[in-house]
C-alpha cells in the first residue's frame, strides 16, 4: 500500500492518535466517511447525467 510497510503504518497511526487524541478520531472517521459518500454520490451523479445525455443525443 503506498510502498508503506508495517513499521511505518504503525508510526503514522500513532502520530495521529497523539496529535488528535482518542476522542477526536471517530469523529474524524465519521467526516472522512461522509466525505467519501459525497464524492461517490457527486461522481455516480455526474456519470448518469452524462450517460442520459449520450443516449439523447443517440436518439436525435
């Protein structure tokens, strides 16, 4: 992943862990992943706009 092994993945986790405390991270977790669903829905949407405006332009 990255070039990354285990020592170093091991580090970064606990970097953050030290900079951000215990209780921050599951509410970092939690932004992260309704980032990621936006992005997902925002790409999913914009694919189906494309794709209807394929098929218009097909039928004309």
């Amino acid at each position: 992943m990255f070039g990354l092994g285990t020592p170093e993945i091991i580090l970064i986790a606990i970097v953050i862990l030290v900079l951000f405390g215990a209780k921050k991270i599951p509410e970092l977790m939690q932004g992260l992943g309704k980032g990621i669903k936006e992005f997902k829905k925002a790409s999913s949407d914009i694919e189906k706009d494309l794709t209807s405006t394929d098929d218009k332009e097909k039928k004309v």
